[in-house]
C-alpha cells in the first residue's frame, strides 16, 4: 500500500511538471494566434525614415496637425484622439478634445494624457526635434506623417496611418473613394475645349501679404484635373506675389481660400485698388471656398476639387 501511494505521488508530480512546461507553450501560441488577428505588432517606416514598431493597437492617439486628425477619423478611429491641436476643427468632435498648443505644443500636457502615438507633421519635424524625443523618451510611439504636396502623397500618408493604428483596409478603401471622385471629376472636365479652359488665381491669403498656390502643390493639381489654368502655375510652392504681378496676368477666375477665417473675402478681392481692370473683378468672378477642403491634405480634397470646379466651372459641374 505504501509502495503504490508512493508511485501515486510520483506520477502526479510527473504530469505537474509537464503542465507547467507545456503552459509557456501554450501562452506563445496564444500570443502569435492574437498578432495574426489584430495584425500587431507592426513595423512602420515614417517620413523621416525612422522604423517605428508599434507593439499593440493604439488606444490613445495624439495628433499634432488637423489633416492627420481628419484620417484617423476618416478611418473610424476618432474615439481613440485624446489630443489634439488649437487648430483642429473637423469633425466637430474634434473640437472636444484636450488642446494641447497651436504653434507650439505642450509636451508636458502630452505625456500627461498618456498616448499610445503621436502622430507628428512632417513640415515641423525638425523645429519640434527635442520634443518628439522627450516623448520618445517617455516609451511613446512617435510616428512623422509626410508633409503632403499632391494626392499621391496625401494617399501615402492615409496609408501609413492606417498602418500605424490597424486599419489597413479602411484606408486602402478611403484612397479607393478618393480616386474614384477625382476619376468622376476629371472625366467631366474632359468636356471642355481647350480654348474655353479658364485661367484661375487661387488667393490663399488676404492683402496685404497675397499667397497663392503654384506648381507641386495639390491645389494646382486639383486646377489640372478640373481643367483649368493656374495664374500663377510657373511658380514653386505657396509663393507670396505682388498685387501688380496678377493684374498683368489677368486671370479670368479669381478664388479665395480664407472666408472661412474671414469675413467678406470676395467683396475684399472686387474692391482691391488697381484691380478694376482684371477680368474676373470687371466680370464679378470672384469666388470663396471652404479654406480647409483646399488646402488640408487631409481625405476631404475630393470635396474641395468638387467645390473649385463647381465655382469655376458651374455649368459642367453641377
């Protein structure tokens, strides 16, 4: 009896080893069988050509510029947006988030909401360099979106924040639609002759410091694909002009971007001194658009090529 209670206990302390060495197992195949079905951890390349790997689906998201907080929201994620910046005001819900700085950001605030990722501008990367590494430094995610100048590049930055918080299909879907509405507005344009094609000067700022939008800009691609002219198409970038310098171009459309941010922009542009010869003031083709659908690259830009269309063109684009 002594002898069978003893193998009795042998045994059990057997199988209660091989329990506890098959359970790391079983926890490893838990843990692969969890990343195949959130897709996590992930490896992002940001604009900055720094690998950033995110272990878990991000559940607390910084954005640092209102066109990276219009994709996550575009991509169903806004409920993780813990911050934001004063400048965010789309959707409306972004409006209720925790403001952390305008043109500088309070990076103390920020670890204080304890994201999981900060989603940083490229066109500021280098000026706020010591603070993204504070919150590197804080074992916070930090992924630079690019600074995006043409749709392709605005989809590259749709992609990689679709990446970056695990929702890869949404986003693949969201430049789909994209293109699908540039595609519908471009074969419209196809309509008009060459010789009726309108020259537009896009006003992105009031007087007295004028800025437009030149050439490698997505305004300027969204004037191309609308079929329309760019006055101001010869120049680089979001160049400042001389008001004399429009007058000699005499577009035949002028269309400001900033009724939004201020009041009575066309009536500013028709009663602008020595512009009563231009064609657009004389034949009152002075337009406003929405300032944020034209010049956020964010996933709106559809709407805002719609919108310039409509206003250049309202007989083709109705």
């Amino acid at each position: 009896m002594k002898k069978l209670l003893m193998l009795m206990m042998a045994a059990a302390m057997i199988l209660a080893g091989c329990g506890t060495e098959a359970q790391p197992e079983k926890k490893e195949s838990e843990k692969t069988a969890q990343e195949q079905k959130t897709g996590f951890p992930v490896t992002v390349k940001d604009a900055i050509d720094e690998e950033v790997v995110i272990e878990d689906k991000p559940e607390r998201i910084i954005s640092l510029i209102p066109s990276n907080t219009e994709i996550v929201y575009a991509l169903e994620n806004g409920e993780a947006i813990v911050g934001v910046t004063d400048f965010d005001n789309y959707p409306e819900d972004a409006m209720s988030k925790e403001k952390i700085g305008g043109m500088e950001f309070n990076i103390e605030k920020m670890i204080s909401l304890k994201p999981d990722l900060v989603l940083a501008p490229g066109s500021t990367a280098d000026t706020v360099k010591e603070g993204l590494q504070q919150l590197k430094d804080a074992g916070i995610d930090v992924v630079v979106v690019n600074d995006a100048q043409s749709f392709e590049e605005v989809y590259q930055s749709i992609e990689l924040i679709g990446k970056a918080i695990g929702e890869t299909e949404k986003a693949d879907e969201l430049v789909e639609n994209m293109k699908n509405s540039f595609a519908e507005l471009k074969k419209k344009a196809e309509t008009i002759k060459p010789e009726e094609q309108k020259t537009v000067f896009v006003e992105v700022s009031p007087a007295s410091e004028i800025y437009t939008a030149g050439k490698n800009t997505f305004i300027n691609e969204m004037l191309e694909l609308i079929g329309a002219k760019n006055a101001a198409g010869d120049m680089e970038g979001w160049p400042k002009v001389d008001p004399e310098a429009i007058v000699e171009r005499n577009p035949d459309v002028v269309v400001t971007t900033y009724g939004y941010y201020t009041e009575k922009p066309v009536e500013q542009v028709l009663a602008r001194q020595g512009w009563n010869n231009v064609k657009a003031v004389k034949e009152q083709q002075v337009y406003d658009v929405h300032s944020d659908l034209v010049t956020r690259s964010g996933p709106r830009l559809a709407e805002g090529a719609e919108e310039l269309a409509k206003a250049i063109y309202p007989d083709i684009f109705k």
